[in-house]
C-alpha cells in the first residue's frame, strides 16, 4: 500500500498550458499502473450494491477506528487517510464502513498482474496496487504505448472486475511515469517527459513528488529551491549535497527524464509491528501479541532461508513514549531460540500502559553467507540443525492444516486479525502468511 499523498488532480487546478510536442517524435521507457482507491475498489467488487457509494475501510470494526482508505465517492467529501468513524459519519451520513480484508487485496493483487501480463510482462510491483512495466522497442513509441496501457486497463476491468478502475502514466523514467499516473484519478492518463518538462508541472509544490516528503522539502526550501522548476535545474552533484547521499543525484536524473535503473536492495531485517487492541493494552497482553509477531518473523526467516543474528523489541507506552532493547546473538533460525532471547529483552523492557510493540529480527545472512559457530551443534554453515528443523515441520503443518494448528505454548487473549500478514508500505505479504 503506497503512502497517502497529495493528489494532484484534487489539490491543483494543473500546471501552466504546456504547447503540445509532436507526438509522434516521443518516446517513452516505462507505463506505470496504478490502481485507484485500491482496498475500497476491491470491497465494491465483492458487494456490487456498494458501487458508486462512498466507501470508508478501517482496521478494525469498532467506533474509534480510523480510515486506512476511503473510495472516490467518500473522498468528495473530505473523507481520507486517518479519518476517524464518527467524523467520517458526519461529513458523510450514508457512508459504509468495511474490515481491511488483506488476504483479499493480495489475492486480486495477484489477480491484476496476470490480467495484465496477458498484454505485456510487468517489470516490477512496487507496491499492491502500483505496476512498473519496462517498455522496449517498438513499444516506446507514445501511440503504441498509450494502447498498451488501454488494453491493460480494458483486460483488468474484464477479467478482474469493473470496479478496478486504474490510472495509467507514460514516462522516459520510471519516476515521471509513476507520477504521470497520479496527474489524473480516477481512470485518468497522462504522460512526462523532457519534452514537455518542467513546464508541466510546474504549478505542483515539491511535496507533490513521490520520495519528497516533509522533512526533505523543508530542507530544499531552506537551500532557496521552492519550485519543481528550480529542482529541476539543480547540478547533479547539487543534488547528492542537499540529500547527502548519490540519492539526491539519482532522484534528479530520473526527474530530467534519464532512465535510472533501480538500485539492488538486500533484506537486512525483517519484523512486525502491531498497535494493541483495548483488551491487549496492558503488559501482559502487550508481551503475547509480540511474543506472537516473533513466532510470525521466525517462520518469514525461515522460508526466506536466513539466520538472524540480532533481535530488537520495542514498544510505545501512554507516558513513557517509544521504549526498545536489543540483543546480538549467535546466527539462528530456531524459534526456540529466538523466544527465549526475546524473554530477556522483555524484562528489561517495562513496558507500561503499552499502545504498540514491534519486533525485528536484524542483520539477516543467508545460507550461503551463514558460519557454523564452533560450539553449537550442526553439521555444518547453511544447514539447519535439529531445532530449526522441527520449526519447519510447524510451519509445513501450519501451512497445511491452517493457522494455529501447533502454536509454541501461549496466544494472546484477544488476536487481532492479520497479525503479521498486514499489508505494508513496500511490502505484500506472501499468500502463505495468512496460514502461519
């Protein structure tokens, strides 16, 4: 699920009138898709009579419950990201109110990328409901291009459904197709390149930028670049110095239109976090329910064929604020091992009226990077040992039987549904971890 940001098509009237470029001289390298209020969009598919009526999905069932996303129709009434249930209800009294279901959104996630690799193989998700496709060829050409996209969307509303509407953008990089796509919602289509840039977005703020959040454009400001068009301008090297990093440089190329391939990313950390239902906000229910999302972040190590070799335990109390302890430890995979440390970590915690506790199983190596240590007992580096194998024969019964089958001894009183199988920034869930 991508990040709640400014909706161009909404916040601005458009940029200045751009003369339009001879388009059959444009060539573009990348369509993104992206899919429009995506976890109401999938809630209206499976209750037809909820089409065309303002949708509102919350966590969790219950009258403080905030929005986590809302349709178009409840967006037009200034219903959004955090809106609370009653303030939803008085904006808009017809309002209907639906449970994220996030095995659902995985399962028509998957669903949308075969309707549209029927058409063209998708280069990358970025997120569930964001879809980089690499165009190459023949397939650059701006014509041939903006057909494709329409015949991705034509085979998404035929073989997914006609309530998963999509926005579509052309672009030279993967970043101006990507916000290409966010210029016109819902069923829009637009397209960036350096033929028509900055020019065209120049009546946007630089908060309107996907990777520019509140922090970063407070620091352009500072630096005297308020504009798209000033960023735009910068020198490369300019660029690395305000974000400190090649970051900055690669951002402003992709934004002139250079194709930037994405940088290699490796997992160094895997966890789960979770805030605390009512009847699990005291230390005892706070200490199952991260008990818990450990058992879930052991069973993801394991099938990713990784060891950790640190664990950290934090937790948000009412007074006391953010509170964390961490530990190194010696490269494991053996839940066994894994909970024992975490019973340390959770002494020195003291948590006190808890709201939140999180858990990361830290400095990842895999199987082939993995040393035997000299006194524990397994045959040799990369291979599992007894223990860890026995917690895969738990998460192969699991797998098989449903959740919950074999468990390691304690659950929380109350489990909120979807614990560590939540749909994150950056991150889908596999299929397999709504069953561990």
């Amino acid at each position: 699920m991508k990040q709640a940001r400014l909706n161009f098509e909404s916040e601005f009237s458009g940029a200045e009138l751009v003369p339009e470029p001879d388009l059959s001289r444009i060539r573009v390298n990348y369509l993104f898709l992206d899919m429009n209020s995506y976890f109401a969009s999938v809630a209206q598919q499976e209750e037809p009579r909820l089409r065309g009526r303002p949708v509102g999905i919350v966590t969790v069932d219950k009258p403080g419950a905030a929005c986590i996303a809302a349709s178009y129709e409840a967006k037009r009434f200034g219903i959004g990201v955090g809106t609370r249930r009653a303030e939803a209800r008085e904006l808009c009294p017809d309002i209907e109110f639906r449970e994220a279901q996030h095995d659902l959104y995985v399962d028509y996630h998957h669903r949308i990328i075969e309707a549209i690799e029927r058409v063209h193989p998708i280069q990358k998700a970025h997120s569930v409901d964001e879809f980089a496709i690499q165009l190459l060829g023949s397939a650059r050409e701006f014509e041939t291009a903006k057909v494709l996209g329409e015949s991705m969307r034509r085979s998404i509303l035929k073989r997914v459904g006609p309530a998963m509407r999509c926005s579509i953008g052309l672009g030279s990089s993967k970043l101006l197709a990507k916000m290409a796509g966010e210029m016109k919602k819902p069923d829009g289509f637009d397209w960036l390149t350096p033929e028509v840039m900055p020019d065209k977005l120049s009546g946007f703020p630089l908060g309107a930028l996907p990777g520019i959040g509140n922090r970063m454009e407070k620091r352009l400001i500072s630096a005297g670049i308020s504009t798209i068009p000033q960023l735009y301008a910068l020198q490369p090297k300019h660029a690395r110095k305000l974000w400190n990093s090649v970051t900055g440089e690669r951002f402003l190329l992709a934004l002139q239109g250079h194709d930037i391939p994405d940088p290699e990313t490796h997992s160094h950390s895997l966890g789960h976090g979770q805030i605390l239902s009512s009847a699990n906000r005291n230390p005892e229910g706070a200490r199952l329910v991260a008990r818990r999302l450990l058992i879930k972040a052991a069973t993801r190590l394991r099938r990713g064929g990784h060891f950790a070799t640190s664990i950290h335990v934090s937790g948000k109390c009412d007074r006391l604020g953010k509170r964390a302890c961490s530990v190194t430890i010696r490269a494991t995979q053996d839940s066994f091992e894994l909970l024992k440390h975490f019973s340390h970590l959770w002494e020195r915690l003291c948590l006190e009226k808890p709201l939140s506790v999180g858990v990361m199983l830290g400095r990842l190596t895999d199987r082939a990077s993995h040393t035997a240590d000299l006194f524990e007992t397994r045959e040799t580096s990369g291979v599992s040992n007894l223990r860890e194998k026995l917690c895969s024969m738990v998460d192969e019964l699991n797998q098989k039987f449903g959740q919950d089958t074999v468990i390691y001894g304690e659950r929380p009183r109350e489990i909120t549904k979807f614990t560590g199988a939540k749909i994150a920034f950056g991150r889908i869930p596999g299929k397999e971890e709504f069953r561990d």
